[in-house]
C-alpha cells in the first residue's frame, strides 16, 4: 500500500480515469448510470468516495454521444477543480481493492496449502508488476480480480462444509464481482464448472470424517440458483434497484434500442433486446454488454510485428510471457509439471485455481480486444497461489529473481529476457496508457528548460 501510495504522484493521468471519476460522482449526486455505461458502477463509486465532501464545479450535460460525454465531461470535470488532490484521493480509495486483493490471496493459499504457502503467494502478489501498475489506479481491472477471486474462495469453503451463511457470502462475492465489470459474467460458467468438477470428484472418492457431508446434484443446483438470485440483486443494488440508466428527464444517446441494433451477431441483439424489453437486468448494464460486444469488433491488434485489423488467439499467450515476471513464468513451469507427473494430487485445489483461469483466459482468446494484459489480470491471483504450493526449494528466490531489476508499478514493464524486443513484439495500452506524461514532462523541463514546445506539448497532456 506504501508502494502503491508513494507512486502515484508519479504518473499522470491515464487514458479512462477521469471519465471513471466523473461517472462514479455522478452516480453519487445524481444517480446518473449513463456517463460511462462501458462499466458497472461499483468501483467507480467507490473511487469517488473521498472527493464527495469537495466543492467541485460540474462540466455541463450537452446530450453528446455517451462516450463523448463522459470522456470530455471527466476531462472538464478534474482540471477545471484540484486535479492533483482528487486524482490522489481516488486513486488511494481504488488500492484499497489491491489491499484486499492480497489478503484473499493469503488466506486462500493458507487454507489450501499451508501458512508458508500463503505468505509466498501474498509475497508473489506484492511484487508483480502488472498488480503493482494496475493496483491504484482508477480503473476495473483489480477490482475483478478482487472480487472474482472472492467468490471462487468462498465457493471452496462452502463445498468443503456448505453452510446457507456460506452460500450466502459467495453470493454476496459473486455479485460483487458483475457490479466491478462486465466480463464478471464469467463468474457463472466458472461456477457452474466447479460444482460440477465437485461433484463428479465427490462421487468416486470415499466419504471421510473430516467431510460428512456431501450436496446432491440437485443441491448444486439449488445452490448455483440461490447464488444467481443474491448476486443478480447485489447487481441491482448498485444501480439503486433502477432499471433507467439515467435520472429522469436524461436519455442515453444513442438509445438502448438503437445501440443494441448496432450488434453485428443477431442472436445476442436479440437476447440483449428481449432482457431489456422486460427488464430483466438495469439497463446501464445491458447497455455495456451492447458496448462490449461492440467493440470486440473495433480494435485492431499488433504483435510479434505485424498488425491484424482484428484480434488473434494467441495475442495473450504472447502477452502472458513478456509481462510476467521469470520467477512466475519458472514456478509456473514447475506446477505445470508437478500436476503432470501427479506430484501435487490434490485436485479440489487445483481444480479451484486452474478452472477459473482456463475459462477466463479461453474466453479473451476467443475475443477481438487485444490491448493488453490487464484484461486477463485475473489470472495471477488465481495461478499465484497455485504455483507456490510444493516449490519448497524454490521458496527462498521469488522475491529477488526479477523482481529487483525494474521500476514497480510502471505499465509497460515486462521481464528482462523480452526487454529490448518488446516495443517491437506487442502494442497494448501498458505501452502508451498516457501514464508517463507527467514524467517525460519534468525530465524535459530539467534537461531543457520550461520554454521549450516538446515540454510545452507533453504537459498539455498531464494538466490539460
């Protein structure tokens, strides 16, 4: 959290900060979900908690397109007011997420390996660079992986002894994790994997005292379907149990209906239009599944130098192994191997901490949206616990090997062996996020004074 806190002064402002500041005031004062529909409200809202006591000046609503309205408003919103005091505040409220981050991650590998495992784990958690970069900034990326990696931890504590208290909180987890963004929605499947993956392990193993109690198919289910009903109103909670994205007397532009019509796949216009058409879901959120979808069709992709007009397989894998830190790439190697050659058999665990990552992962590779990766960040909680366990002769090198020979929480970090290469081998936002402006500026003005345009233009950037 010191790391965290004494970096953020050091970055300027990122590319959707301001306008995930402006949405989640917004969201506050005036119940407005339509600024930034691309994202659930819940970690904008909390990033805007310290700035609600500020006397702010508010940027006027000119019925813009959506996306024009929140990116141009955030932009009036934070440098016509203390931009430096609100970024920090918000910033500080968003880490608060990385500080949780790591005590789940210790728990969930004390519980399922031991204590030494835990403190690795939280050790690994601590010094990657993609957690560190991400970690405050105001942004949903961490809070996913927060929450996401809550449930799937309480979901393993209620089938090791299912309680209603339990089932209650992976709810409650669950629904956290669709109110941070909207690829949450991957909490389901993942879900449904694991009871399924559990009961079938369950059928052939032999009953032992430690667990008497055994669920029934039929009680997956009826589980899987009270942790739907609380999460999905943990999802209506955060838009105060209002099915309009805007208060009244506000529309969103272009409307719901209009921008569903936009999806190029028919069946999933359909299926967005008929949960609208009945409400089944608020319709901020529905709006950014629309969005979502809609964009998997926009980005064009660059890697290992040529550029696709559209996203590849293989762009995360590549992104995973230049991102990552040696130490994590080598202990994953190893887990890899170990549950090959069943060395580690203790498969509820692993089946915990590979299932979530393999979909989340599939998922993104099946996508079109390759700008970087922090859309797969949920991995690392997941396979950083994992690789830990039975790598007794590797403990004593995670915390040196790599992780001395950078700068922490810097976006386009990637390990020493890709380092030269790497502007060369991918393009995402880690590279030009707009985080180093405020840097480049002060080392501009030091080496040529304020006068010059290059100093001039780049702090245009950071305070513009």
């Amino acid at each position: 959290m010191i790391q965290l806190a004494l970096t953020i002064r050091t970055e300027s402002i990122t590319w959707d900060e301001d306008d995930h500041l402006y949405a989640g005031y917004m969201s506050w004062k005036t119940g407005d979900f339509g600024l930034n529909p691309e994202h659930p409200p819940m970690v904008k809202m909390l990033a805007a908690l310290p700035i609600l006591n500020m006397p702010l000046r508010l940027p006027a609503l000119e019925n813009r397109d959506f996306k024009l309205e929140a990116f141009l408003g955030g932009k009036e919103f934070l440098f016509k007011n203390d931009a430096d005091t609100m970024l920090f505040r918000a910033r500080m409220a968003a880490a608060s997420l990385t500080l949780l981050l790591a005590l789940l991650v210790f728990l969930a590998g004390q519980e399922m390996f031991g204590t030494a495992a835990g403190f690795v784990a939280l050790v690994l958690l601590v010094f990657d660079p993609n957690q560190l970069a991400h970690g405050a900034l105001v942004t949903t990326d961490t809070g996913l992986t927060c929450f996401l990696l809550a449930t799937v931890y309480a979901f393993y504590r209620f089938v090791k002894q299912p309680t209603l208290w339990r089932l209650i909180v992976v709810g409650l987890a669950a629904g956290l994790t669709l109110s941070a963004k909207h690829t949450g929605i991957l909490v389901f499947p993942i879900l449904l994997l694991l009871a399924l993956c559990e009961w079938l392990l369950c059928r052939k193993a032999e009953p032992t005292h430690k667990e008497p109690r055994r669920l029934g198919i039929a009680q997956y289910v009826l589980s899987l379907a009270v942790i739907t009903a609380v999460s999905l109103t943990v999802l209506w909670a955060s838009y105060g149990f209002r099915y309009a994205a805007r208060p009244a007397g506000l529309q969103l532009n272009p409307s719901s209906v209009e921008y569903i019509a936009r999806l190029s796949r028919p069946h999933e216009a359909k299926l967005l239009a008929t949960v609208a058409r009945y409400h089944l879901l608020p319709e901020s959120y529905v709006y950014g599944l629309a969005d979502v979808r809609l964009m998997d069709d926009y980005y064009s992709s660059f890697l290992l130098g040529k550029t696709y007009p559209h996203g590849v397989w293989f762009y995360f894998p590549v992104a995973i192994a230049i991102k990552s830190t040696l130490a994590f790439l080598v202990l994953l190697g190893i887990a890899i191997w170990a549950i090959a050659a069943r060395k580690l058999t203790r498969w509820r665990e692993i089946l915990f901490l590979t299932v979530p990552p393999a979909v989340y992962l599939a998922v993104a590779m099946s996508s079109h949206m390759n700008i970087g990766v922090r859309h797969v960040l949920p991995i690392y909680a997941f396979l950083g616990v994992l690789i830990v366990r039975d790598n007794r002769g590797a403990r004593q090198w995670p915390t040196t090997l790599d992780l001395r020979l950078r700068r922490p929480a810097s976006l386009p970090d990637c390990h020493i062996a890709a380092r030269l290469p790497y502007l060369h081998l991918i393009r995402q936002r880690g590279v030009g996020w707009a985080e180093e402006c405020l840097v480049v500026a002060q080392r501009l003005q030091r080496r040529l004074g304020a006068a010059t345009q290059s100093h001039q233009a780049v702090l245009g950037l950071t305070r513009s």
